[in-house]
C-alpha cells in the first residue's frame, strides 16, 4: 500500500457537485432579517407609558407638600446604603411597591435607543461576534443549533469536556518535547518524528467515540498497534495519515483573537463605567451582565485551541484507513480478524458528545510509567514499540486526574454567575430582584445540567435510558440558553426597568423603591459590592 493512498486530495469533496439549494440563499431570510433589525432599531422609549425621572420629581414634590399618602411610604427593614441613609440629615425617601405602581404605573420605562445602543455597542455586538468564531459544523444547521444550545445553556458541562482534550493534546506534546534534549534537532526520520506522529494522531484519536460493539481490551490493542508498531507499511500509512490530518486543521485564530480583544475591551469600558463619576444604575447592571457572561471567551477559545479540523468526517476516514492497513499486515489479522467499518464513531470534540472522556488516557499512562521517564527518555528506551504488547486497561474508565478540569470548568462558570449576582444584588434596591435573580438561575441551571450529566454517566449504562437522559438535557440546556437570551434582551432594552424589579420583589430584604441617584449610592461605599463582583469573576475567570 502506497504513502499516496493515506494522504489522498486535500479534500474528499472539492470537486463534488453541491446542491444548488445550498448555494442559493433563501430570499425570505434576508427580509426577515431586515424586520428584525427595524424592529430593534425603533426607539423603545416611544412606546413606555412609565418613566420614573418624571415619577420620581412627582412623588418628591407630594412628599414635600405632605400630600403623599401615609400608606405609600415604606417603614420597614432596609438593608444597604438607603439603611445607613436612614439617619442622616438627608433621608432618601421609600416608597411601597404598591405606591410606586399607582403612582408610576406598571408598565417598564424602556430605555431610549441611545442608552439600548450603548449596550448593544458594548455587550451585544461582541458577544455575538464571539458566537460567530465558534467551531460549527459545515452546512448542517440541525447540528449547529444543538451545539449552541450545548456550549450555551451547558458551558460547566462543554468546558469540562474540552478541558479533557486539552489536557490529553498537552500530555502528548509535553511527552514528545521530553523525549530528547533540549539541544537535539532529530530529523524527519527519526525516532523522535515517529513518536511525534503518534502521538498526534493519539490526540486525535481521542476526539471520536470507539466502535460499542468491539470488546474495549480488543479496542485497546488494535490502537496501540496501529499508533506505535514499527512495522514498515504501518509506519508508512502512520506518516501519511499524519500528513492529510495536519493539512485539514481549521485556521481562523487571528479573527478569534479580534473578537477576544473586542470583548475584553468591552469589559474594561464597563468597569469604567460603573465605578467612574458618570455612572448610573444602567451602568452597574451592564457590567453584572459583561461579568455573567466572562465564560464565554474563555469556551470560544478553549474550542479553537481544542482540535478543530475542518471536516470530521474526513479526518475519521483517514483514521479508519489507518487501522484497515495495520489488518492487512498478515500476522496482525491472524490476532485481531478484520476491523470493522465502524471503529471510529462520532467526532466528539469541543464538548459536542455527553459521556466521553476519550481513549488516549490508558495509553498515556503506559508513556508516565516506563521507568526511564525524564528529558531524553526516548534514547535510552531500548524499545518504544513495546507499548503494542502492553497494557492498562480499562481503555475508556474515567481518571481521577480528571476532576481538576471539571473543577476548573465549574469554578470559571460559577464564579461568573456569582460575580454578577453580587453586582445586582447589592445595587439598591438591595435584594433578589429579576436581575440576581435570572443570574441565580442561569448559574443553578448549569450547575444541574453538569450534576445530572455526570450521575447519568455513572449510574446509567443502558443506551436507551442514557438517551432519554440526553434528549432532557437538550431541553434543558435549550431553556437556560433561551434565560441568557432573555436576560440580555431585558437589560439591553429596559424591561427590567419596572416597579416590579426595582423593587427587588423576589426575595424578603426588598419590597420598596426609592427615586435616588447612583452618587447617592455612590456616597454609602456601594462600589465596594460592585468591586467585589466584579474581583470575583475576574480572578477565578481570568
């Protein structure tokens, strides 16, 4: 078998006829898109029957004049900056929820489209673009959607996925980089440059789920000996596998690297904001949304820096052409029989498969524990090849090094939701109010749809209800991004900005409104909750 016939054309499809369907767009998306756009464009304000800055003077004014009703002034518990205002010469004054509704109405005061476009401008626009970098399937929109409702409404669950390929793709690099000195320049035959194709090809490997029907030890062995025996054909087939899988890595980092900058900008122009002399109640709730959402970055690049190639399909034909030429070695098929067509499954990179830790753990093991393990091993190891008769079963069984990226994953998303928690919570009226509240939510939700993923993995071995378990999870993971959605729209437009909400109804430390400015709050040392926040998300985040 010819080194030709594992490179093959750049590509399985480049001269295949597509479907004119796929190439001509529909008409109808366009102007849908178009409506869309109009409708965010219109001027929100011009439709809101509330605004608080003219309720606000009127209320004042009928306190001055002692007319406002007595059962309209809140006498209660205050927690806060207004508690501690409580006894100075300057009170600010309290009104029920009740009053506030009656006097101001019920309905939101909508921002106006200059105070929406800011955060459009400043969070919308960014997060967006950062969405767009995302590794997506080619032409399948099915798949894409799924995969955003997974990275999205499961980020703990994804991110720990992608940080198990991160890990195993470091191992392997560290493992080649330590196999000879740091002076050494092996050239393209050498040992080294074998070992460095297998072990990529191992990371590689490890990205696809493993055909269920063959038993895991056989499993095992057909990979050693494919990724390691040195026997001419399978070497030569290793080599041209590794060539073709190389070519077809996904470029586009300097457009990922943009949009990381453009947020994180972002972030800093928030921060700004919030603390600086110019800032509003908008400004503090638009730095706990950035601050929500920090985990975003960190999984777009995460994917890239994960093995990213441009068809998975054609990279799982190269492997499987790879383990068809270690078969047809005569004494390699009296032990193994034939492999079947199936051997690699699906591409589960970048968190796309729930329960899947990959098969590179077992034989990495194997690497960590030769006895002479250290910088230049690779000399002074008499036989590499010898991993092809050694084993460390199970092949697929979860390590217990594993946890620290789980740990990790839930950390960065958690510390997010709880940074921006902080923010809303402690920015009066304090309470849990719509705002730290949907943070709440969005942070539990990804907390349970990790907790429920994982108990499914341990507990369930059946198929079908592991199925059953992952169409919930879809649904699960569709509502919490469908939250996110929701919780962006609302503070980018003013929905939050209701009687209801400012009230901080949800939880038992609000129930009132007041009419004051952020310098007020500003003066009662409320920047120390928002830096809290704000300290918080970017330590455990950054």
């Amino acid at each position: 078998m010819q080194v030709n016939e594992y490179r093959g054309p750049k590509h399985p499809k480049a001269n295949a006829p597509h479907p004119l369907l796929r190439l001509v767009p529909s008409v109808k998306r366009p102007r849908f898109i178009l409506f869309l756009l109009l409708l965010v464009s219109t001027p929100l304000g011009a439709t809101a029957k509330t605004n608080f800055t003219k309720c606000g003077a009127r209320v004042k004014e009928l306190a001055g004049k002692n007319t406002l009703p007595f059962e309209d002034i809140y006498a209660g518990p205050v927690k806060g900056p207004l508690g501690q205002g409580k006894n100075t010469e300057y009170q600010a004054l309290l009104i029920t929820f009740g009053a506030c509704e009656k006097h101001c109405g019920s309905t939101p005061d909508f921002y106006s489209w200059q105070k929406a476009s800011d955060t459009i401008t400043t969070w919308v626009l960014p997060l967006a673009s950062l969405v767009l970098q995302a590794p997506f399937w080619n032409n399948d929109f099915k798949k894409n959607i799924l995969v955003l409702f997974r990275w999205v409404g499961s980020p703990i669950a994804s991110m720990m996925y992608i940080f198990w390929n991160m890990k195993v793709t470091r191992k392997c690099a560290i493992l080649v980089d330590m196999s000879v000195q740091i002076n050494d320049r092996p050239g393209p035959e050498s040992s080294f440059a074998k070992l460095r194709d297998s072990l990529y090809l191992l990371s590689v490997i490890n990205q696809y789920e493993l055909c269920p029907q063959l038993e895991e030890h056989r499993m095992e062995e057909i990979l050693r000996t494919a990724l390691f025996d040195g026997r001419p054909k399978i070497q030569e087939a290793r080599e041209g596998v590794t060539t073709s899988i190389r070519r077809e890595r996904r470029r586009g980092a300097v457009q990922v690297l943009a949009s990381l900058a453009w947020f994180l900008v972002a972030l800093a122009i928030s921060i700004h904001k919030a603390f600086g002399d110019l800032g509003e109640n908008s400004t503090a709730h638009n730095l706990a949304l950035g601050l929500l959402v920090c985990w975003l970055p960190v999984l777009v690049a995460a994917t890239i820096v994960d093995r990213n190639p441009m068809d998975a399909g054609y990279v799982r034909d190269k492997l499987h052409a790879l383990v068809l030429a270690t078969m047809e070695e005569p004494e390699i098929h009296r032990v193994f029989g034939g492999a079947k067509s199936n051997f690699f499954g699906k591409f589960a990179g970048q968190g796309r498969v729930r329960w899947h830790s990959g098969a590179a753990y077992s034989i990495l093991r194997t690497l960590e524990t030769m006895p002479n393990i250290g910088r230049g091993w690779l000399s002074r190891t008499e036989n590499v090849n010898r991993l092809t008769a050694s084993t460390y079963s199970p092949l697929m069984r979860f390590d217990r090094s594993q946890g620290w990226q789980m740990a990790a994953a839930f950390t960065m998303v958690f510390s997010c939701s709880m940074g921006a928690f902080i923010v809303s919570y402690f920015t009066p009226t304090v309470g849990l109010g719509c705002r730290s509240g949907g943070y709440m939510i969005f942070g539990l939700n990804a907390s349970g749809c990790l907790l429920l993923e994982l108990a499914a993995w341990a507990v369930l071995h059946s198929r079908t209800k592991r199925r059953v378990v992952g169409w919930f999870l879809c649904f699960w993971e569709f509502i919490n991004s469908c939250l996110l959605v929701c919780i962006i729209i609302a503070q980018t437009f003013g929905i939050y900005n209701n009687c209801y909400c400012k009230s901080s109804m949800l939880g038992g430390a609000g129930g009132y409104m007041d009419f004051e400015s952020v310098q007020y709050y500003k003066s009662y040392n409320v920047e120390i909750s928002w830096f809290l926040g704000t300290l918080i998300t970017c330590v455990f985040s950054g």
